[in-house]
C-alpha cells in the first residue's frame, strides 16, 4: 500500500495526525515530497503477515508431536513443516525442531492415504 505524496512549499515538511514530522517519500529536481503519515503511523498500519501454517488452518498443539513434551508457554513449541506432503504440518518442541533441522526436515511416513 502506497501512500500520496503531498506537494509542499519549499522547505515546509507537513505534520501527521499524530503531530509527528511526515516521513519523506522522495526528491526530485531539488525538491522533496512528503508522504501524509509519519514513518511510525505507516508501519502501525500494516496488517502483520500470518504464518503458512496459520493460513491454511493448522492450530499448533501444546504438546510435541515427536518426544510427547508438554509445554507450559506456546513459545516453548514451533510448528515444522512436513517434507513431502503439501500443507501439512507438526507441532515439535524446540529441542526437536533442532533434531528436525539436522536430519533434513520431518520426512512423511510411507503410509498413504487412501481416498
């Protein structure tokens, strides 16, 4: 999302609604044109990205799916994806995404679905 630049007199940097100087969009031919939001309202704005695992549905467990360690907080568990299989992933404790990552990534059973 790109944000109009306001045209201004030589020298006069505008205000946002916030009351902070706006931030500069860009120069040209010796003059400066400024962006109607401050830099900190800009970054505000901005929707935060979602993970792939968040889009798709996945709902991260409270328990690793490969040693079976309960967490107390949900930082203490990370989501992996599955090599192989699209969209699918698996809820592993920190001590096993590090297994994960040093064998290659969790690799999909030789079980297949059978629909």
């Amino acid at each position: 999302m790109q944000l109009k630049a306001k045209k201004v007199l030589m020298n006069e940097r505008p205000h946002c609604d916030c009351g902070r100087l706006s931030a500069v969009n860009y120069k040209k031919n010796g003059r400066t044109y400024y962006r109607k939001k401050c830099g900190k309202c800009i970054t505000d704005s901005k929707k935060p990205r979602l993970a792939a695992w968040e889009i798709i549905g996945y709902i991260k467990k409270s328990q690793c799916e490969k040693c079976g360690f309960k967490s107390r907080y949900a930082d203490q568990i990370h989501v992996v994806p599955v090599l192989g299989i699209i969209h699918q992933f698996k809820s592993v404790c920190l001590n096993c995404e590090v297994t994960i990552k040093q064998e290659g990534g969790w690799k999909g059973g030789d079980l297949t679905p059978d629909f």
